[in-house]
C-alpha cells in the first residue's frame, strides 16, 4: 500500500482528504489545533495518492488499517470510521 508500512497487529489510522474539499479543509484546521491527535494520523490527499484512495467514496473519511497474522498469509483490512 505504498507509503503506509505496519507491523503485524499495529493499526493505523489514515484519514483520506483533498485541497478543493471544502469539510476536509475544516477537518485540517481543527487538527491544526490538537498536535497530539494529528500525529497519530497519516493524511493522504486522494489527488495526490489515488492509489491509496482505492475504495474510498467520499471524504474527508476516517479509515482504521491493520494488518494480521493468520497462519499462512498476512492480511490488511481497511475499516472505514
């Protein structure tokens, strides 16, 4: 998934934006405001990254992305929030 690397069982939270959305730009600004939250996510601008945006179908959106251990195969699953 490009630039996003997880461990097995780390999840990661990604919230999907782009510079013309106007709520996206709200969203941003009130991060602006809590460091500490900002820093737990990884924002991707879908313009920028479609590649990443894949299954995304509105925006701003919240996706939780965690990789698992099944026994012969490791899995990513991307839940939406």
């Amino acid at each position: 998934m490009g630039r996003i690397n997880l461990k097995i069982g780390e999840c990661k939270m990604m919230l999907f934006t782009a510079a013309w959305c106007n709520p996206c730009r709200m969203v941003k600004k009130y991060l602006d405001d809590k460091p500490t939250l900002l820093a737990e996510l990884e924002i991707i601008d879908i313009d920028d990254e479609p590649e990443l945006a894949v299954g995304i179908r509105s925006i701003p959106a919240l996706v939780a992305n965690e990789q698992i251990y099944t026994g012969d195969q490791v899995l990513t699953y991307l839940k939406t929030l």
